[in-house]
C-alpha cells in the first residue's frame, strides 16, 4: 500500500492538472444536465410550434390555390431578406456610421448578436484582421477595468475596516497608513475578502440589469422579464441575438437613447466579467477544497504506515541525541555518520541536513530583504517556480489582489 501511494505521488498527475480534469469533468457533467433541462422544457414548445406551422402552411396551399413546392421557395426567399437584415416594417439603416458602430462594438466585445453579418468577401477578409486585434484590446481593457474595479473596492472596504478599529480602540485616533511602495501598496498587510467582493460586484450587476431593464421596458415595448433577458444575455457576451435594442428606424429622444444604450451595456458586460472572474476564483477554492478531500486517503492501513514512517523520520529536539545515545550504548562508536544514522534508523544524513539549513537560511534571508523593502513576505518564497506560477490574466489579478486565494496557494 505504501508502495502505491509512492506511485501516485511521482506521478505527473499534480494538484494542478488534478484541478484542471476535476473542472472538465464538473464542466462536462453541468452541460449534461443543462442540456437534459434545456430539451426537457424546450423540446415540446418547439414540436408543438412545428406540427401549428405545417398545418397553417397546408390550409393556405389549399385555401389560395397554391402548390407548396412554390410556397416554400417564396419562404425561402423571405428567411433569405430576414438574414439580409430586410423586414417589413421600416428599420434603421443597418451600415451607415452609428449601425456600423453598433455592430464593430458587438464584435470586439464577442457579444456577436448577429442581426447584422457583412455580405462581401472583403468585408469578411477585414472582419477576421478587425476582430483578432480588436478582441485582443478589448479583453486586455476587461481586465485593466478587473484591476481597478478591485483596487477601488479594496480601499473603500480597507478604510471601512480601519474606521471600524478606531471605534472599537484597536486602531489609535492618529494612525495614518504607509505610503504606497507599489501600485498596491496601500493593499499590502490586508486583503479584501473574496466573498465580499463577489456579493459587492454581485449586487453592483443586478441593480444595473434592474435599471437597463427598465429603460428597455420603457422604450423598446418589451415586457420586464424579456428585459432582465436581454441584459443578462448581452452583458455576458452570449448575444443569441433573438432580442436586439436599437433596431427600430426611429426613436424618442433618440441620441440620448443610444448613448444610454451604449453606457449600459459597456457598463454591465465590464462588471459581468469582473463578476465572473469573481465567481471563478470561487470555484477554484471548491476545487481545492475536493482535492484535499481526495488525498492519499485510500487506506486507511497505508495512512497509518505513511503516519508512522513521517513521525519516525522527523528530527525534533532531543531526539537524536537520544538515540545517539542509547545507540552508542548499544554498539559502540561508529567509524561514519552514515553507519550511524542507518543503525539508529534515521534517513536524513548529516551532509543533507546541512544543505536543506543553507537552502533555509537563504531563502529566510531573501524574504528579510524583501520585508525590509516594503514588499510583500509572500513574494517569491519559491525559487524554483517560473514567471507563470502566479497566474496570467484575470486569475493572476485576482490572485494578488484578494485574501482567501493569495493565502491558499
């Protein structure tokens, strides 16, 4: 048994890929079930509308004496003006500068709601150069917004909790805090929560949604559930594009209108993705936390054997001088330190205890330095990591900037 789990723990399955294939398989298992729910509740709505749309279009054959092959050529032709961007009613022009703007804003922000596609080759080829920078700037502008929206949060809830101390006494009435040695320094020493942060951006989201819902209520005609629809749609980039704003040929007050349009939704899909980000850190914690559970725990025969070789092999104070001593009673001086150390029982040699002392102390020495300039004590304790160690992105902002996930690494 003691075997195997020597096995598992030299093999390259380590907490990090062991979260990254736990996520796949949670990911996989949720599409599952929401594909189960999606067409247990669709799925009838959708027969039944089928079974109403061949039946009416076989009473107008009928009725107008019109052979069905020639109607479904003439419906063709209609789906064909519906992709077009052609409708009965009168719409606003779909590629003059503002419906142009609509749509390029649609596009680096990846909401893609598809009610306008460019037709011509060129406009295509351009599209996918547009797009590639464009969608490159705009999630790199996500997540400067993440890094700020953050910082911002963490000064206001920092100076909550300080003027919270100073009611209670634990904080003096003139305390003033250090001057910012970085970018974050203001933050070093006390870190947000996690959670206080996701119920902040969370609470931030739904009164925004609330508010945009309204003004779509209001002027676009829809109902206010259709409106929470559309918000959380086009704030999280989803974008079906079965509800689109702005597409009527005319409004009432219709600059302020689209410029309202325009805030909101830079605004939602901004806070949506910083939300997001939020939640993610979240379930990387549930993750950590399912590892854990899932450690070398498959015996409980060989966790008392690992238990015992561990405290066997443990150099405390006294310890090996006790042994030292009742083995030098035993047999006599050695000739080694290795001789020794094999008749006592102990694994760790002399020369390997030095070693590990000066790799210690070096690191110790390092971490005063760094405490002496200003910087964090938790920066950089491992030398062997990489420069990718700490995260990329979002989950590295994330990572430095809150408390549960910087102490949990």
């Amino acid at each position: 048994a003691v075997g195997s789990c020597r096995r598992r723990r030299l093999a390259p399955l380590n907490e990090d890929n062991g979260r990254f294939l736990l996520l796949a398989a949670l990911i996989a298992a949720y599409l599952s079930a929401g594909a189960t729910v999606f067409s247990a509740l669709e799925s009838p709505s959708e027969a039944a509308a089928q079974l109403r749309w061949n039946r009416t279009l076989h009473n107008f054959s009928r009725i107008f004496n019109i052979s069905l092959p020639e109607l479904r050529a003439f419906l063709r032709s209609y789906e064909a003006a519906m992709a077009a961007g052609i409708r009965v009613d009168a719409l606003r022009p779909r590629w003059d500068f503002p419906g142009a703007f609509y749509f390029v804003g649609t596009v680096v922000s990846t909401i893609g709601f598809g009610m306008t596609t460019p037709a011509t080759v060129a406009g295509k080829v351009f599209l996918i150069v547009y797009g590639l920078f464009g969608c490159a700037g705009t999630i790199l502008f996500f997540n400067l917004f993440l890094e700020r929206i953050i910082s911002l949060l963490a000064f206001i809830m920092k100076a909550c909790y300080e003027r919270q101390l100073r009611r209670s006494g634990l904080l003096p009435p003139n305390f003033r805090r250090e001057p910012a040695v970085s970018g974050v320094g203001s933050l070093v020493g006390w870190k947000p929560s996690v959670y206080h942060v996701m119920l902040i951006l969370g609470i931030f989201a739904i009164a925004l949604s609330c508010c945009a819902s309204a003004m779509y209520t209001a002027v676009e005609g829809w109902n206010y559930v259709d409106s929470l629809y559309y918000c959380f749609v086009t704030f999280s980039t989803i974008g079906f594009g079965d509800l689109v704003s702005n597409q009527k040929a005319a409004y009432q007050h219709q600059g302020l209108y689209r410029f309202g349009n325009f805030i909101f939704i830079l605004m939602g899909v901004c806070c949506i993705y910083s939300l997001f980000n939020v939640i993610s850190i979240v379930i990387k914690q549930i993750l950590n936390w399912v590892l854990k559970k899932f450690e070398c725990r498959c015996c409980p025969k060989c966790h008392k054997s690992s238990t015992r070789l561990s405290r066997r092999n443990a150099i405390t104070p006294g310890a090996r001088l006790r042994r030292h001593n009742v083995a030098m009673d035993a047999d006599g001086q050695y000739d080694s330190d290795t001789e020794g150390r094999r008749l006592s029982g102990e694994m760790i040699s002399m020369r390997e205890l030095t070693a590990s002392n000066k790799v210690s102390l070096a690191i110790l020495q390092k971490q005063l330095s760094e405490t002496a300039n200003g910087y964090p004590r938790n920066v950089c304790i491992n030398t062997r990591q990489n420069g990718f160690s700490a995260g990329v992105g979002a989950l590295a902002i994330m990572n430095n900037r809150l408390a549960e996930t910087s102490d949990s690494r």
